[in-house]
C-alpha cells in the first residue's frame, strides 16, 4: 500500500490545476476543491491505520533512496497529516460558506482554490518527506501560497504585513537552504535516513553549527521566541479562514521539522537546555503580549506563540513521555487554535470589529457564537478535563519525572503560562460577550453554514478528551519509535545503504570490502552485472 504516500501530494496539485483551469464555473471548482481534500481525507485515514505494523516508505520515480526522494510515512507524520487535513477540510467549508454570504468578494474564486490545495499540498509534502530538500520544498511551496492566501483583496493593510510575512519567510528560507549546502558537503547525503547514519561520525563542533543553522530556520517558520515578531502583525490582518488554517498549520509544520531532526539527527541533546530555556522564555514572553492585547485577534496571534513553548518543551526534554506529551499537545493545538480564529472571524462578523473596546452583548445577541468561544478558549487555558489540560500534565509530569532546576522552572513557567492564558481569554470573554456593547451593533446574522465548520472543528477538539487514552497510547508509540530510530531507517534503508527502488543507471557506492553492488533487475528482483 506504499502507493498512498504520494497521493496526499499529488491530489492537491492535480487539482488545483484543475480549479484554475475551471475558473470561470466557481461551482465545479469548489467541487473539486472539496473533492480533492475529501479524498486526502480518506487517504489520511488509511495511512493512520497502515503504519500501525511499521513505516512505510515510497522511492518517488523508482530512484531508490538515498539517490532518489522518498516518501515516509511513521506514526508521527500519519497522525499530523490526518489532522492537518481534518482541519483543512473544515476551514475550507468555512471558507465556501463565507464566499456564498459576500458573494466572494473577499476571496476572489480563481486564486484562493488552486492556492489553498497548493498549501495543502505543501503541508503534506513536508509531513512525509524523507529528503531534507524536499523539506525545503515543502516549506517553499506553503511560502508561495501562503504569500497569495495573506494579501488577499489587495489592501494596503494585508499587502504590508504579506510584505513583512514574505521578507521573514524568504530569510528563514536562506538560512535553511544554506543549512542543507553545508549538511551536503559535511556529510555527503540530505537523505534523512542516512544522515542519520552518518551526521554522528562528523566533528562535533561542524554537527553542533549544522544543528544550530537548522533550528533558527525551524525556528522562525515555529515563531519561537525571540524569532516570532512577524507573526502578531502578519495574521490578524488576512481573511478569517486564512488566519485559522495558517494559525492551525504553519507554525506546526515548524515544529514538526524541528522534532524530526532533533530525534532523527541530533539525539545527542547537546542543545536540549538550549531548547528548554528558549521554550519557557517564548512562553512567558507572548503570553504577556497577548495579557496587553486589546484586539481578539492579535490576543489569539500571542496565545499561538506562547504555546508553541509547551511543544519545544516536550522535545527539549528528550524522553519519551515529554515527546509524546509534545505530540499530543500539538495535536491538541492545531484544532483548538484554528477553531479559535474561525471563531475570531464570526464575532467580526457579528459585532463588525474585533477590537474588545468596542465589542459587547455578544452573549446575548448570538449565545450559540458565545459557546463556540468559550469551549476552545476554556480548552486552550487547559482546564480539566479538557485535552489541554492533559496534554499540559503529560509535560509537567515529564518535567518532575527529570527533576532538574531548569525542569522544575519550566514546570511553574508552564503553570504561570496557563493562568494568564486563562486571564486572557476570560478577558476577552467578558469584554466581547458579556459587558454592555458601548454602541449598538450591526444588524447582522451569522450564516448556520459559517457555525457548522467552527462547530465541528470545536467538537473536534472535545473529542480529544473522549479519546485521551488511546491517543496517548498512540503518540507514546509514535515517541519510542522516534527516539528509536531503528523503525525508521531500516524502512527507508532496508539493507542499510539503499532504499528498495531500482535505480541501475546510478553507479552504487562501493562496500565495505571494496566490492561494487550490482543494480537489482526490475522484474526478477535479483542483481544483474
């Protein structure tokens, strides 16, 4: 069944030149849209369960790994795709629901759907990649349709902050592509599999610039602190949906990357006090900037930053059970925070701003708007039972587990964090749903087909606390199979120097014993001279 893996991919490509060549009928373009999406949707689900009896690996265009690219599908990838999807999916049908209300005139029809799938096909490239460039790619594909999706109606507003967006994209891009030059040419292979092999027999002192070069490009794409500026001014200004799926997805595809490398490259932990310390100060940090913050949407663009440390943290920790708690946790957080400005985007709706001064009586006017607030914001804090609480005590009891000074700084940064989240969002709550509105609000209705994706996506979320134990069971495997590595590289390696595609035009390496193996004959399986 290997040949799934590339169809998350390929769909999404497919059709999105099929919606721009069908740009001037928008209904059979939004079918295909939903269509292609749907069917990843499928795909996802199928992975999921496959990867249950191991990874599984695809040599795209029958070059076997390391020489060509190769598709990897683990339990980590499989669970963020399904998930990333899920939400893609129902920003998507949120988006179609607005576009039928404003007559698309915030999103115009031929760019926003053949950019939206490039997107998703960006993210799903980077989930199953096993090619340090085809991360690259990936991360360069969600830098273009994300460039489109964030100016969007062209006002000066949105042109400046895609502006800012794209020069930080652009840097973090450089850093990265010149990170993988020098993997190059220190260790001879941007193969994962195999760099995982080698990167340990490099010097220290070039593996420890190696790493330090990838995490500031993983870095700023994750919006840790001090590399997240960019982000409280670039989203808040791009249309609702676009804001929820880039608050859902991009910042995780950052740190993805980042817990990949650090588990697949650099086991070592040499940089884990590092991490951990730049965890706690993105935490506290950003959760004071959204405590100041006046506006729902720049409140939220800070809470998305600051949590962002409870997932370095996890991967700081370099356990098992603080990665799978990292893991869950963003699971968690992609659903909560997209549901979050899914919401943002109906409370301007219904009150025509989103500043909390001049927002009030939601509650009263759209008591249904109000729940869909409350819950993902209540679940965000962490209250009990919620999957945000059980996420947040899986890395405090990670974090006593080790014990260290700077654990247990962390473990009351963490606390400290949850309480001013807490504060944040009540303040929000009360300013924008319960206090008296100091002028009458627009006489407006918000459309039942806008409500049905945000409300599907806040069940989502609670669905998590339904199935908190087989989800932990689930990332604690996807945890050892990372920290193990062996699952991983024999999957894509099965014979420790190549992957099981056919590739006799490519001269092999020479063993060990000096001996020159011979290419694999496509039909029979067996080496032909």
């Amino acid at each position: 069944m290997s040949w799934l893996l590339p169809l998350p991919v390929l769909i999404p490509l497919i059709g999105a030149g099929l919606a721009l060549a069908l740009a001037r009928f928008p209904r059979v373009q939004r079918i295909v849209t939903v269509t292609a999406l749907t069917s990843v949707l499928a795909i996802a689900i199928a992975l999921l369960v496959l990867v249950n009896d191991g990874p599984m690996a695809v040599d795209i265009g029958g070059w076997a790994a390391p020489v060509g690219i190769v598709l990897v599908a683990d339990r980590l990838s499989a669970l963020l795709l399904l998930v990333s999807v899920s939400v893609t999916l129902g920003v998507l049908l949120y988006s179609l629901a607005q576009g039928n209300a404003d007559g698309d005139e915030g999103a115009p029809v031929a760019i926003y759907h053949p950019t939206y799938l490039v997107l998703s096909a960006g993210v799903s490239n980077a989930f199953l990649t096993g090619d340090l460039f085809n991360l690259y790619v990936g991360f360069e594909m969600l830098l273009v349709s994300s460039f489109v999706l964030i100016t969007l109606g062209g006002s000066r507003e949105r042109v400046r902050a895609g502006t800012v967006y794209v020069v930080v994209s652009i840097l973090s891009s450089i850093i990265f592509l010149a990170a993988i030059a020098l993997v190059y040419a220190a260790v001879g292979t941007v193969n994962l599999a195999q760099l995982s092999q080698r990167m340990g027999e490099i010097d220290p002192g070039t593996q420890l610039v190696l790493q330090l070069m990838l995490l500031v490009a993983f870095g700023i794409k994750a919006a840790v602190f001090p590399l997240h500026a960019w982000l409280p001014d670039s989203y808040p200004t791009a249309p609702a949906p676009v804001t929820a799926v880039f608050a859902g997805l991009l910042t995780k595809v950052g740190v993805y990357a980042i817990i990949r490398t650090q588990t697949l490259l650099f086991p070592d932990g040499r940089v884990d006090d590092l991490l951990m310390v730049v965890a706690l100060v993105t935490m506290v940090i950003a959760i004071l900037g959204a405590v100041a913050q006046q506006d729902v949407k720049r409140l939220l663009s800070f809470t998305l930053v600051s949590h962002i440390g409870y997932m370095v943290w996890g991967v700081g920790m370099s356990s098992t059970l603080g990665l799978s708690a990292a893991i869950f946790y963003v699971v968690h957080h992609i659903t909560v925070q997209t549901a979050l400005f899914l919401v943002a985007g109906l409370i301007e709706r219904r009150g025509g701003t989103t500043s909390l001064a001049r927002l009030g009586s939601l509650a009263r006017v759209a008591p249904l708007l109000a729940v869909l607030y409350l819950v993902p914001a209540m679940n965000l804090a962490g209250i009990p039972p919620m999957s945000g609480f059980l996420g947040k005590v899986g890395l405090i009891e990670s974090g006593i587990a080790r014990g260290t000074g700077l654990d247990w700084a962390l473990v009351a940064g963490s606390l400290v964090t949850s309480l001013l989240t807490l504060y944040a969002v009540t303040k929000a709550w009360n300013q924008a749903f319960w206090q008296e509105a100091p002028e009458p609000l627009p006489d407006t209705t918000i459309p039942r087909s806008m409500m049905g994706p945000t409300a599907a996506l806040v069940l989502m979320s609670l669905a998590y606390t339904a199935v908190a134990g087989p989800l932990f069971q689930y990332t604690d495997r996807a945890a050892r199979d990372l920290r193990a590595q062996t699952p991983y590289i024999l999957t894509v390696l099965p014979d420790g120097q190549r992957g099981s595609g056919q590739s006799p035009e490519v001269t092999e390496e020479n063993r060990e014993d000096g001996s020159v193996e011979a290419p694999t004959d496509r039909e029979t399986g067996e080496r032909v001279p």
